[in-house]
C-alpha cells in the first residue's frame, strides 16, 4: 500500500503527506492534469481501465486503491 501512495503522489504531483482516507479532489494540486496522471497510472501499474463516469464516484485514496485491486 505504500508504494501505492508514493506511486499516487508521484502522479498528482503532491509532496505533502497523503492519507488512504483523503479525499483526493481536495486536494490543491488536483487538476485535469492529476487526472490523467491518476488514470494512466491506474493503467499502468494495475492494468485497470476506468470509465469517468465510475471515476467520479471515486472519492478517497482507498477507492482508487480498492478499484486497483479488486480484480
């Protein structure tokens, strides 16, 4: 779970600490940018595709992590 925050703050591009509770579109370096950062990396790293539809009922780091690693 580690390396998936540093791998998400790599991606938004955040430097402050990240939390699995956060909510992750309040945060200040959140943009359309952090977005597709996000989605390729979920990609990537998980091999997962996600509709933005489903993204946005995403809230908090561990919903990106749950649609990670639900497979």
């Amino acid at each position: 779970m580690e390396k998936f925050i540093e791998k998400i703050a790599e991606a938004i591009e955040r430097e402050d600490e990240i939390k699995m509770e956060d909510e992750f579109r309040t945060y200040d370096e959140w943009s359309s940018i952090a977005y597709l950062s996000v989605i390729a990396f979920m990609d990537d790293e998980y091999d997962t595709q996600i509709e933005e539809a489903d993204f946005k009922k995403l809230r908090t780091v561990q919903d990106l992590y749950d649609a990670c690693t639900k497979k």
